[in-house]
C-alpha cells in the first residue's frame, strides 16, 4: 500500500494534479479461475483501500472485480462501493474471449448500474486466436506491440464497446456509464460510419450507435497527447463527456498536463475537462 501511495503522490505533486484514480491495470484478474480471482479481487481491493486511507485527499479507487465469477463480482463491487468508498470499478477487457455484451456479466452491469458507479473498460491482450489469426507471423516482439500497444489493445477495446451496444447492455441498463482511455479508442472517428451501417433497423436497438457513445460514455486523455485525436473527440461527443487522464504509470503526468495546459480552450471547457466531469460520473 506504501507503494501504490508514495509514488504516485510525487508524480501527482510534480504535475500539479490534486487527486488521481487508481486500479489494477491488465492482466488484472480477468483471465484466472473464479475461485482464485474472488480472492485476488479482494486482497487488491484491501490494498488500494489502505493507499488511499493513507492519502485520502488525494487517491481514490477503483474496484478489480473478479468477473470469472460474475455474482461474486457483483457482491464485491457493493463492498468496494458501500464500505470502502471506492467512486467504480475497472474491468481490463475480455474475459477468456468473453465480452460484457454476454448475458452471463449482466449482475456485474445491473449492479453498477443500480450503485449508480461507473465501469472503467480498460485494454487488455487480445484473446490468443484473436492475435495468431491478425498479428502473427512477425518478429515476436512486433507481434506483440501489433497486437498490444500499437494497435490490438485499442481495436479490441472498441471492438467491446460495440459489443456492449449492438448486444443491447444499454437497453437494458439506460443509466450504465462505462469509461474508456485513449481519446475513445477510435471509435469518434468512426462514429458516423457506426451510424449510417448499423443503424436501429438493423440492430433493433432503441437509438442508434451515437445515442450510447455519446449517452453512456465519459472518455479520458490517457496518454493520447494528439491535438488533432483531442478535436476529432470533442466534435462528436462534445466536451461534456471528455475527462484529463494520464494513464501513469505508463505515461507521463508531466507530459499529460503539459497537452491540456495547451489546448485552447475556455475557461469552463478547462474546468468541465480537468474536474467537473469527472467530480459529476464518479461523485467526488
């Protein structure tokens, strides 16, 4: 816990950031057995919460749900949310290839969405057919930044928000709000082509696919310091649902600050951005 505190504060403390959100980024525990992942859930979750009793100020968490177990999961999410005071939960992806448009996560979604907390969909390793079918047969280290980092964390993770939408999770929970990084993994570039190919008449859902991206989701910088990405972004799904992130350990917060502190923006779009949304999604 001294750890997942002290490091973490000084980084904070140079960028001039007042409160960061931490979690177990992939591989998390998504891809053990239930029995092992309940109880890894826990002890991570026991963990985060010494950390930010140590600076509570300054930290906040988000859950590790053991998703293999999707009641346990449910009942670990009231934990973290009721007694620990966590604002949500992250999930890294997949689990085992399954994706949370599966019926078998609904008391996972039910239950966030009935705390009212959100769900960070964090990228994880894509499943293994998934890289030998599209990122194979390079040098093992390209295959792996191909399917990771380069580009199969991004793809694959719009590729689950699609899912959850086409598969009707926010049908069937309105008021579910999911958190994805990286300036929306894409999907804003794609968003008018989601709407003119897969439209309701094809998916009988109730809107069509912006409805949700721009109804459902809060979308964070995470390292993806792109003016040009940062624009795409905001024009279609509006400033309202953009939130500052760094994604440190892995990037910079230095750097991260340094973009935003560069953007043109007004007064309140800075304020909305870098607090407000994301004091109004997690109920800080």
């Amino acid at each position: 816990a001294s750890d997942l505190g002290d490091g973490r504060i000084a980084a904070m403390d140079e960028a001039g950031v007042d409160l960061a959100v931490l979690s177990l980024a992939a591989p998390g525990v998504e891809q053990l057995d239930p029995d092992e992942a309940v109880r890894l859930a826990r002890d991570c979750n026991d963990q985060l919460d010494a950390a930010v009793q140590r600076y509570p100020d300054r930290l906040a968490g988000f859950a590790t749900l053991p998703t293999s177990a999707p009641d346990q999961a449910a009942e670990e999410l009231e934990r973290a949310v009721r007694q620990l005071g966590f604002p949500g939960a992250l999930i890294n992806g997949h689990s085992r290839g399954r994706y949370l448009d599966d019926p078998f996560f609904d008391p996972v979604l039910n239950r966030a969405a009935a705390l009212r907390v959100p769900i960070y969909l964090h990228p994880t390793i894509p499943p293994a057919a998934v890289i030998e079918s599209s990122y194979a047969g390079f040098a093992p280290e390209v295959t792996f930044a191909l399917a990771t980092v380069g580009w199969g964390w991004h793809i694959n993770t719009a590729t689950h928000v699609l899912r959850m939408i086409v598969g009707g999770v926010f049908d069937r929970y309105p008021d579910l709000q999911i958190i994805i990084g990286h300036m929306g993994e894409a999907t804003s570039f794609m968003l008018p082509r989601f709407d003119a190919t897969l439209k309701p008449e094809l998916t009988r859902l109730q809107h069509p696919i912006s409805t949700y991206l721009r109804r459902n989701f809060t979308y964070t910088f995470a390292n993806f310091n792109d003016i040009a990405t940062y624009a795409n972004l905001v024009a279609q799904v509006g400033v309202e649902r953009v939130a500052f992130s760094a994604d440190y350990p892995f990037g910079s917060m230095t750097n991260a600050r340094a973009f935003f502190d560069g953007l043109p923006l007004s007064r309140d779009d800075r304020a909305r951005i870098s607090h407000r949304n994301a004091e109004r999604l997690l109920g800080l």
